[in-house]
C-alpha cells in the first residue's frame, strides 16, 4: 500500500492476470512477477469458469495473489473484474501465458510518473516458446499488423492486452461504457475505442513482454482472433467508423499545431462541466472510508486556507506563523520567471521545484550517483538527483519552463485547488540528516487536530521503504509498493515534537498529511497535502481504508 503526496510522486501498481483453463501457465507468469523489480501493490487472478480452479487457487494463495470470480464468461467480463477491483494509482494487464521482464513494473510505474497526462501504456512483446527461428519475425508480423491495422482504424495508438498498463482514474472514467458482457469482443481493441482520442496512450517499444505463441497454434485460433477483432470495431460503428475517428483526430492535431501558446494545459471538458461535477458530488455525498472523503473533500473545500496549503510559496509564511520560521528550510528564491534561474546564485547543493504541484523536484548534490543525468524532455514531472557537474542552468531554465506551462492535477472538477495556485518556482535548501543522505520522510495523518497515522519514507533515490505506525510507534501491519525496512524504523528522538508540530499546522481542518523532516538538530517543515494520491490510495489490507476513514468526519458543508 502506498499514501503519497499524489499519484506523481509514487506510483503503484496492481497487476490483473485473467486465467481460464492454465493453472501451469499461471504459475510461471505470477513467479516472475514476484520476482519484479518493483514489488506490484497486489496481483489479481481473475478466474474465469476454470476447469482447474482448485489448482488455480492453490496456485494464487501460494504466491500471495488475490483471487477473484468472474461467471460471466469472455475475456472481457474478466478483465473488466480486474481492473474493478483493483486500487493502485495504476492497474497493469497480461495474460496467464505470457512473463514480464524483472523491470516491467519498474517501467510502468516511472513512465506514470514521469507523465502526469499519461492515461495508458503499452508495449510490444516477442514469442517464448514455439520454433525458435519463428519466434522473433511471426512476433513482428502479428503485432505489427495489430497496430498498423487497429491504429488506422482507430486514429489512436491502440493498447496490447498482454502489455499494458491504464491510470486507475482512467479506468473509472470508461468502466461503465467498455463491452465488459461481451465474449466475442477483444477485450484490449474496445478498451482502446473507449480511451478516445483526447487521452494520452503512448506505446514503449522498451516495454518488453514474453508471451506464447499460442496465437498460431492452429488456423482456426487466428481465425477466432480475426473475428473478434472486426467484431470488436463493428461494435463501435456507425459513430465510431474510422473516417469520423480521423477527421476528430485531425481537427485536434490541427488545433493544437496552430493554437497561440497560453502557458497553461488544456482541461477536458469533462473537468470543466458543471453537470459532471454535480453527479461527482452526488456520488460521493455519503463518503465513509479515507479515499472516498478524500474526494468528497476534493470536490467541495474551496476554502482559502486549502489553497495555501497546496502553495510550496505561500505555505511558507503560514507555516512561519504557527510553528515558527526555523521549522523552514532557507529559500534561495521564489521566481516568477525561470529564466531567473540563470542569475541565481546557488551553493553546490540545492533542490529545484514547482510551487503548483507536487511530485517534481531535481535535487542537485555532490552525493548523487555519478550515472544520473537530468530529464531531457522539458517539463518532464520527476524526482531525480543529479551531481553539480551534470547540471547547465539553461537546462534547468528549459524543464522549469515546462514546469510552470503545466496544469497540475486533473481539472477543477477531481483538483480544483492547484488551478488557484499561481505557477512559480521555489530553489530551497538540500535537507540531509545525520549520516549525511537524504532524511527519512515523516508524513503525519492528522485528523481533526489530532495525529492519528505517520508514514516513514525512506531510500527516495534508493531502494524505497514505507512504513506505517500508530503515533505510540505500534508498526500497521500494512503492505505497500514499497517494502518494509528491515531492520523496523525505530521511533524518532523527537516523535513528541514532531506531533506537536503537525497538529499546530493542522488546527482548523478536517484532515490534512503534514510532511516533516527529522535533521538531528532540528525538525524541518517538507509540505502540507489535502489530497494524498489524488483520492486513490490503495490498502492492503482494504480494512484500512475504512479505519482510516474512520476518524474523520467530513463536514456537510465547508466554510
């Protein structure tokens, strides 16, 4: 499980595997997920009438899977199960056949990250068993035509079910309106028709993945394939034939070649409606775990003091005036421009980042790995820490640039505070603790004034852990993305302090997450967050949610 201060900063990911008939299969797909890089935050077997079931569970309780049923048979209700179940920032998809490389997660979840606009992902896969001379061009061949064929019918680039990878909040978007009923569709094709041209889908050929070559077992398994692939795309028609699909697609390629540069993202219009937001607000009327008053608060708090709070600038002054200015690292400035940064005069460490959103920094630090290099794409929404020596300030002019030509968040109708936040950028002091490296991250839950969670973040640049405990420093059995340290973090000497801090800061609010870090010699101030993970923070176990959730009581109204 992970809390984070959005979806950007850390991503997790849940992995559905639909399965019917190939408990052998299944085991040797959910080993080498285990065997991942990146932990996923769970894996989801979906059974779909299995003459083998017994086996298939046996399978998943062995390597710590969930199980789930899904009657209605087709990969599509299967699927569709899936992803319904699942509550990670991001829902990955392969096949009971097919093994991921040790660093499929690993991609997925930078690729989220680094692109906040990013909707799906998808990659391309090679053969495993079979003639191995065929293996490589019958692989080319199939998923070539797949995306030549798919794509021009679709105007879009089209996911591979066996690969892919879609945004939760983009999962809920088209979960109602995806053929899920329908076992004579592809599951992977109408999911793509139903992602629309104004999503984000990008295909990673470095997105790797091992399948069977089961697709050419036989004549009459390709012509099953075939099939369903035009059955799929006749579903779609007559408003979705690929004439009018590319006369969308050229009008928005159009719009967005010869439109005057604003500074400011677009915002769907689903983001902008005003009945969409009123059939948000309804169905969250009567929130009852943390991620469901997450968004209701989400949609309703437009007080002032949420907009301060979502301000790395203006935060500062509030922070200062209730806890006092040396609980703040020491600002090198507050820029309207980023080619300020030019001029600045900076020491050989310090941290660079948005003020309107969160989830991107660029640290620079002698202690950084000499490999590490800064993000060449301007505005790419990342961590990364780089050495002094690797660092040109036009570079740095060009990714804040593209900074603050960003909207963060997802529209005033999910995020509407960081739309109020004017668009800067703040350089601060590097933290280090007392050996020197980047400090733990102490992140306190405090609900009504009181600190009822604190989550410990430690490795950033590292190997990540996460830890949970109560604030007499009981460890949550909870499980996240990221493991638990080994050995336990043991309790801060200035737990007691941290508190009272955290519990100052948050007087006057339903729930806020304050940020803290312990230096040794002092506490120091990271940020405030009103909406961790964007209202989807995934539990293991689920149970959590609700006892989170259970020490806040959302106001019916917020003045």
């Amino acid at each position: 499980m992970t809390i984070e201060t959005t979806d950007l900063e850390t991503v997790t990911v849940d992995v559905v595997v639909p399965v019917k008939d190939d408990a052998a299969l299944l085991r040797r797909c959910l080993r080498s997920l285990r065997a991942q890089d990146t932990r996923p935050a769970s894996i989801i077997v979906v059974d779909n009438g299995s003459l083998d079931r017994a086996e298939v569970a046996a399978i998943t309780e062995r390597y710590g899977a969930v199980l789930i049923d899904e009657p209605v048979p087709g990969i599509p209700a299967a699927n569709a199960a899936g992803f319904d179940r699942a509550t990670a920032t991001v829902v990955a998809r392969l096949d009971a056949d097919c093994v991921p490389p040790p660093d499929w997660l690993t991609r997925i979840a930078e690729a989220f990250r680094a692109e906040p606009e990013l909707d799906a992902l998808t990659g391309p896969a090679t053969f495993i068993d079979g003639p191995r001379p065929l293996r490589a061009p019958l692989a080319a061949v199939y998923l070539g035509a797949y995306r030549l064929f798919v794509g021009a019918a679709l105007a879009q680039t089209p996911i591979f079910g066996s690969n892919c990878a879609i945004r939760r909040a983009t999962w809920d978007e088209i979960a109602h309106a995806v053929h899920r009923h329908d076992a004579e569709l592809h599951d992977d094709l109408d999911v793509s028709a139903h992602l629309g041209l104004d999503r984000r889908v990008r295909y990673d050929r470095e997105l790797g993945m091992g399948m069977s070559m089961r697709p050419f077992s036989d004549a009459a398994s390709l012509a099953v394939r075939l099939r369903r692939g035009w059955a799929t795309l006749r579903v779609h028609w007559p408003q979705e034939l690929p004439i009018v699909r590319w006369a969308h697609h050229t009008t928005r390629l159009h719009a967005a070649v010869t439109a005057a540069p604003t500074g400011s993202s677009s915002v769907r219009w689903r983001e902008r409606s005003a009945l969409v937001l009123a059939a948000r607000r309804w169905r969250t009327r009567r929130p009852q775990t943390f991620r469901e008053k997450v968004r209701y608060k989400m949609l309703r708090d437009r007080r002032p003091m949420i907009v301060t709070f979502a301000d790395k600038a203006a935060v500062r002054e509030y922070v200062a005036s209730r806890i006092g200015s040396s609980a703040l690292p020491q600002a090198y400035g507050v820029l309207d421009d980023p080619r300020a940064l030019r001029e600045l005069d900076l020491p050989a460490s310090y941290v660079v980042k948005p003020t309107h959103g969160s989830g991107a920094a660029i640290v620079v630090s002698p202690a950084a790995s000499p490999d590490t290099r800064l993000p060449t794409e301007p505005g790419s929404w990342v961590y990364r820490h780089v050495r002094p020596e690797a660092v040109t300030r036009e570079a740095l002019v060009s990714i804040a640039d593209g900074w603050v030509a960003q909207l963060y968040g997802q529209g005033p109708n999910r995020e509407w505070v960081y739309g109020q936040v004017p668009r800067r950028i703040i350089v601060e002091e590097l933290l280090t603790g007392p050996d020197g490296g980047i400090p733990d991250d102490y992140k306190l839950f405090v609900f009504h004034g009181r600190c009822r969670y604190i989550q410990v973040d430690a490795g950033r640049f590292g190997r990540r852990t996460q830890d949970f405990f109560r604030p007499d420093w009981s460890h949550l059995p909870m499980s996240g993305g990221p493991p638990w340290a080994d050995p336990e973090p043991q309790a801060p000497q200035r737990l007691d302090e941290m508190i009272r801090m955290a519990e100052r800061l948050a007087e006057g609010t339903d729930f806020v997450r304050v940020d803290l870090y312990d230096l040794g010699d002092r506490i120091v101030f990271g940020e405030l967050t009103s909406y961790p993970a964007g209202g989807d923070s995934p539990f293991d176990p689920e149970s959590y949610n609700a006892e989170f959730g259970s020490w806040w009581t959302v106001p019916r109204r917020y003045r």
